[in-house]
C-alpha cells in the first residue's frame, strides 16, 4: 500500500490522469478540460491516437486503422467526432464519401452502400426481390433505433441527473432505447427476412466494423451505423484520420491540459482501496484525484493471459473477473500499407471494399479482407501519381506466437503476399506497381497500440442480451474509470467517443463542473 506523504499531497494536482491518447481517452481529457478540469493525458508512444492514428512514410501518409469515419455528421447529436472538436475549438475539414462499402461477396454478390439511402435499398431489393417487405422493415427498425439516439445529447447513462432531464425531454426515445438495449441485430433480422443468402448478407453488414455476425451484434450500435452512414454519411478528415487525435491534442493543450508521450504507467497506485495516482515504467509517481484507463480492461485488470495488469492482482473487483468471462479479444488484424502506382487504381474505384470468397470463411483466420484506398478521396496523402492501399485481414495472435524470427519474418511475407494476390481479383497489376510496401501482423498492433494480443476489441464468448452486460466507464474501485472499446458501448471510433463523453460527463458530476442544462 502507497502512503501519501505531504509532499505527494501537494503534487495532486491533477483533476484528472488518462492512460493511453486513443480517441476514447482523447475525447475524456478534451471534455474534461472543456470544462475546467486540469488533466494531465500520458501515452507510452510517440504520437497519439492509437488505431485512429497515421503515421508517415516516404510522403505517404497511411491511417493505422480503417478509414471508414462515422461521427463527422453536421447535424443531430450522433455527430460526435464533429461535437468533441467544436467543444475544444477546434475542427477538421473533411471529405464527403459517396458510398460507405462495396462488398464483394460468395456466388458473384456484388452491391454497394450508397449514402442516398433509397438507392441502397433499391439495389437491395432488386437482388432480392422477393424480400422486399422484410427488408423494408429490418432497415426501419434500424432507423428507429438511430432516430431514438439522435434525439437526444449522448452522455453518461450512469448519471440519475441526466436521465432524469433527458427523459423529460425525450421520454420516447428512453423508452425506445430500453427496448432494444437487450435485442442484437440477428434476432430483428430473422422477425423479418428468410432467405438465407440474405441473413448471411446481414452477417457481413454487421462484421464488417463489429467483427461479429448479427447473432452477437448489439441492435443498439447495428441501428446507429446502418442508418448514420445515410444521415450523417461518411466523412474522411482531410490529412489522415491522425488529425482528429493531433486536433484533441491541441484542444486539450489550449483549454491548459498536458500530453506526455514516451510515459507508459506501470501500475495504478491504491490507498485504501481507492485509485490515487499511477507509477511509471521510470518509477515516477503522479497523482490525480480521479484516473481513467483507455488500456483494454483486460490491460487494466487481467485476464486472458495478462498476468501483470495495472491494478495490482488480488485487487481486480469481482466484477471485472465476471466481464472476463463474458468477453474475449476479437482477432487481430494482418495489415498491409501500400503506396503504389496511381494507374494501377481506376479512377471510378469506390474508397472502401469487402471482399469475402466463402460464407463458411466470414469467421476464419483472415477469412475476410478489408480494403481502403483513402487517397481517393484526399490525394494530399501521397506523392502525386500515386495512391494508398490499404487492407487488412482478421489474424489470431495465436497464429504468431512462438515463431523464430526467421519463421515470423517468412511468415509477415508469405501472408501479405497472399493478401496481395487477393487484392489483385480488383487490381490484376497492383503487384508490379508497389512503390512503398509495410506489413503489421498481430504482434506490431500489440507492441504499438499496448493492446492484449492486439484485439480489435472485445466480443461475446457467448450470445449475450444485447448491450446490457456491457460495463459502464466506473469501476469497483473509487477513483478509477474506463474508457474505451471495453466500455460501453464498444468498438469504433463514434463509439469509443460516445465512451469519451460519458467518462467525461460521469467524472465532471463528481468533480461538481458539468453545466445543469442539456447540450444543445
């Protein structure tokens, strides 16, 4: 146990601390300094962001995660990448993208998701015509679901204050909101649609940014991205998707805040069973009247194989040993950057490509590909004359583990190889046009990002009930929240940033700062 001298009392200082500058964490320190707080943000990298960084290489500028931005709306409260840089000052000019994805799917299925809604569905129709009726009314649903979460400011739902004003403004949408709270997408899919080519087409819709099928993705965030990707629409910031988390950064430092790069916390420090402060790997000790962790819960706390977390072991809240085995780590991702030749790229191509040879694969060890060519839409990202490629494949951390270095330098080659070949179904000369090549496997996301086994993010071991068993941002121990794709309401960056309000607003009411009205 920590004692706090005198002197280690006076440096407590801190509002807040916030491990990690993903965009969870990010969006946490830029609201709480929005409202007064002094927080201080440390990040075991160089640059922040996490999977919503970029990094740069020979005038390239490639996106560490995908490209596909949802939360750059310019209307109704979904918009939350948009709302969190305009509370700090700050904004970042984006490109509008006419579609959000064109699949490529088993038995020549082929269909893109227009940002007009009806053209999407009228495509739809046409390849299914005989489920018309159901279709119509899975994707309303899903708008219902949307129009609920758009009505009303989306902050912490742990807050009785809050719920009690945003129930008086919006009862229905509440009441809407508790209904579908424990529904997951494929049992609205399977009241409404029968073809079986169909409900695996609903698979893909899902796993395409919950890595999960319908059976195990909440209804609540299937309502916010197939209907937001119409409303609000797809927005790329220009300069990278980096620039939202060089934006925070810059928002954070203008309302007094601090970001440390190259500081990884070791450990959180307990007095008393309360979070007091945090130890780094240099042995400096920092003190904070709240902590927020925007490392994995399992980094946090422990479990599947983290056996040095940052609480200490013997001290995990018997809650957390609960979520732990709810949930496991989604795969991995094999990634693979590319600059290449810009007539090795049709200039009618769309942004963003599913590609899927067998339904029986969608699950597999990189069994899907993703693909993103964000040049398209913002050329500045490369030298003139060529563009970015971008894919990447799910990859289990198992599969590299134990590897000499010459058996995983082989195997970094064999599998990009083997991931070009798949690209070239789109590109037949892209391998002869390869100016710049990187290849991350499973073991650099979990190095880089200080991710446990460099998961995407958590998914169900079992079916669960929707979105309830999801963890809120407090803990068990006083003092001490998460934030983050382990919270809820899990993975992508709209919603890791609706995490990064609700943290911030739960934090805020403690500390006495939030404001009593609703946002605007």
């Amino acid at each position: 146990m920590t004692q706090l001298t005198n002197k280690t009392k006076a440096s407590c200082h801190w509002d807040s601390i916030v491990i990690g500058s993903g965009l969870g964490g990010l969006v946490t320190a830029s609201q709480l300094a929005s409202k007064g707080a002094k927080v201080l943000v440390l990040e075991q990298y160089k640059i922040p962001g996490g999977s919503g960084g970029s990094f740069k290489r020979k005038g390239f500028t490639f996106d560490v995660g995908a490209s596909m931005i949802f939360g750059f709306g310019k209307k109704g409260y979904t918009n939350l990448l948009t709302r969190a840089l305009n509370d700090v000052g700050q904004e970042c000019e984006t490109v509008p993208d006419p579609t959000q994805l064109a699949y490529h799917l088993p038995n020549h299925l082929e269909i893109t998701v227009d940002r007009d809604y009806k053209k999407f569905i009228s495509k739809l129709i046409d390849l299914f015509p005989h489920e018309e009726k159901g279709i119509n009314h899975f994707y309303e649903t899903c708008w219902d679901v949307f129009n609920c979460l758009n009505s009303m400011p989306l902050l912490s739902i742990e807050d009785p204050g809050y719920l009690m004003k945003v129930f008086f403004k919006s009862p229905l949408s509440c009441l809407g909101l508790a209904r579908w709270l424990p529904v997951n997408a494929g049992d609205v899919a399977r009241q409404h649609l029968k073809d079986p080519a169909l409900l695996k087409f609903i698979d893909i819709e899902c796993f395409c940014w919950s890595v999960m099928p319908a059976d195990l993705t909440p209804m609540i965030n299937a309502g916010m991205v197939f209907s937001d990707r119409h409303y609000g629409g797809i927005n790329y910031p220009k300069g990278g998707v980096g620039i939202i988390a060089e934006k925070l950064v810059k928002g954070i430092e203008n309302f007094k805040g601090e970001i440390r790069y190259r500081a990884k916390v070791k450990k959180i420090i307990l007095e008393n069973g309360k979070a007091i402060g945090v130890l780094l790997d240099n042995d400096e000790k920092i003190f904070g009247k709240t902590i927020v962790s925007n490392a994995t819960r399992w980094d946090t706390f422990g479990g599947q194989g983290i056996n040095d977390p940052l609480v200490e072991p013997g001290k995990t809240p018997t809650a957390e040993t609960k979520w732990n085995n709810r949930y496991i780590p989604s795969p991995s991702f094999l990634s693979l950057h590319l600059g290449v030749s810009k007539d090795s790229i049709p200039s009618n191509t769309h942004c963003h490509h599913l590609l899927l040879d067998r339904w029986e694969e969608m699950e597999h060890e990189q069994g899907v590909t993703f693909l993103s060519i964000p040049t398209l839409l913002d050329p500045s990202l490369a030298p003139s004359d060529s563009h970015i490629v971008h894919a990447f494949t799910p990859s289990s951390m198992d599969c590299w583990e134990g590897l000499s270095n010459k058996e995983y330098l082989d195997k970094k080659k064999e599998d990009g190889d083997k991931l070009i070949s798949k690209l070239e179904k789109l590109f037949p000369n892209l391998s002869q046009n390869i100016l710049h090549k990187e290849i991350g496997s499973p073991r650099t996301h979990k190095r880089f990002l200080a991710r446990n086994k460099g998961s995407y993010g958590p998914i169900p071991s079992m079916r669960l009930p929707g979105l309830l068993p999801m963890p809120f941002n407090t803990t068990k121990i006083k003092g001490l929240y998460c934030v983050g794709d382990s919270s809820f309401p899990g993975q992508g960056l709209n919603a890791v940033a609706f995490s990064g309000y609700a943290c911030a607003h739960k934090i805020g009411a403690k500390l006495g700062m939030n404001k009593w009205e609703l946002p605007e």
